[in-house]
C-alpha cells in the first residue's frame, strides 16, 4: 500500500516510534504468508494489543486496518481475527464501567475502536464475506447488538421507549462504548445479509409487544400494519438502522422482502447500520 501508514514491503509504517515495522517485517521474514498466515496475524494481533494498551493510536489504527486484509484470504487467519473482534466486543459494557481519561478507560476504548476498524475494513468479496460469517458465528454481532438493547438503552425513563426528547436516551446516547458499538455493527452488517437479517431479529424484538410499543409504528403481533415488503426503520443509539419487514416471525426472509430495491448499489444493503448518535 502506499500514504497514510500502509502496508509496504517492509511491514507496517513505524508511525510514532512505536516498533511496528520491526515487528511487521519479522513477521513477513520469518513466515510464509502464504504458509501460516494464521501465525502472522497471531503477531499482529499481540503487537495490536501492545499499541493499545500503550495508547499508541496512529500505530493501532494503521494495524487495525491491515488485520482484515491480511486474514481474509485465510481460513485459519480468519478464524484467529474473528475470535479476536468477538471477545474484544463482548468488553463493550465493560467499558461504561470505567472511568473516562483514566488510563484503563482509554486502552479499552483504543482496542473497540480498533475492532470497528478491522470490520469496516473487511473486503467486499468473498473472503470478505467468509470473515463476516466467522465473526457472525463467533458472536461478535450479538454482542454488540446485546450491548445496544439490553445494555445501552435498557433503562427505563425513555431509552427503552425510544422517547428522543427524554434524559434516559441523552444518558444512553452519551455512553463511551456506544460510538465504537455503532461503528463495529455497520461494518458487519454492511455486504452480508446473514449479518443484517440478524440485526433485524435482534432490533425487532424489543419494538414488538416490548415497553416501546406505544409509538405504534411496529403494531402489535400478527397484523403486521400493512408493512410487508417495505422498509421499516428501528431507531437505535440516536441513528436507524433501515430493516426490510419480516412480521417479527422469521428473521430469514428478511433479506428477500427488499432484494428488488436494494440489489442495485450499496447504498440500498439489506440493512443500513445506525449513525453515530444525533445523525439520521
């Protein structure tokens, strides 16, 4: 690659003194990438783990970015990343817990940040959807998305009511975890319908005879209010999250109801990930 702290023949740009490059270019010396690439994005993965705990972001950021690239193409390297995002992810609540600028805040915040980055870098080819699939079985998307609806917006007071205009949902929309929560669900959901039609099961559950069921966009069990074959928009962390209708009975066909509109460019995915809070 080349700018912007690439991938060059020598490994990783050494931004920041930090030692990636040394680091990169015994991993590329030393092993076979086409051999064992398993065993490199192991050294990538351990190097990741020192740049963030150091709070090295410029050096973790151009690692993050490299890992999915590097692992797709592999079947054991995509098994050793996706195993990585997934308990990186399951942390997010943790996250909350701590306090903000205190030093253990910011390496947890430095290593969800980096996951978000290895999923919005996943490639949008076959590799790319094997990667997916693997974090999807790992658990990395229930996660996230146990994070968002039974962490995140759980309280009572309007963030479980969805109620915009309430303190509940400002309190859940200023939460540390919930950018990098956001961020790791779009990249997972974007390109791969599996991933979305499981967002979809997920975010319809709370909307569908739950507490919020007063806004009366979701209706209540088998009727379906008419939206069949259209796209309904759960409202999550203060952005949407565009789902095609599945009745709330089988998440599967979630993808089939809106493949004639989306089919056409990435803008129409079967699921459109939520914003960063306060966008649309």
């Amino acid at each position: 690659g080349s700018g912007g702290g690439g991938v060059s023949s020598s490994g990783v740009g050494d931004s920041e003194g930090s030692g990636v490059s040394g680091t990169a270019k015994t991993a590329a010396g030393g092993i076979d990438a086409d051999k064992d690439a398993a065993a490199q994005v192991r050294v990538f993965l351990v190097k990741l783990g020192e740049l963030t705990s150091a709070g090295t972001r410029r050096a973790a950021d151009t690692l993050a970015r490299v890992l999915p690239r590097l692992a797709a193409g592999d079947a054991a390297a995509t098994e050793e990343l996706a195993g990585h995002v997934a308990a990186s992810v399951a942390r997010l609540p943790d996250l909350d817990k701590l306090t903000p600028g205190l030093p253990g805040a910011e390496a947890l915040l430095l290593e969800l940040h980096c996951c978000a980055l290895v999923t919005e870098g996943i490639p949008s080819d076959a590799t790319g959807a094997r990667l997916k699939s693997r974090l999807l079985a790992r658990g990395a998307l229930s996660a996230v998305t146990a994070y968002l609806l039974d962490v995140a917006f759980a309280g009572e007071g309007g963030a479980r009511e969805r109620d915009k205009s309430s303190a509940a949902w400002s309190a859940a929309c200023g939460l540390p975890a919930l950018p990098p929560a956001l961020a790791t669900l779009q990249g997972l959901v974007k390109s791969h319908p599996a991933a979305a039609a499981a967002a979809v099961a997920a975010t319809a559950k709370p909307l569908e005879g739950g507490a919020g069921n007063g806004g009366g966009s979701s209706g209540g069990g088998g009727g379906g209010g008419g939206l069949k074959g259209r796209s309904r928009r759960n409202s999550v962390g203060g952005g949407e999250v565009g789902v095609p209708e599945d009745d709330g009975e089988d998440a599967a066909e979630a993808d089939d109801a809106d493949d004639a509109d989306d089919s056409d460019s990435d803008s129409n995915d079967a699921a459109r990930a939520p914003a960063v809070p306060g966008g649309r």
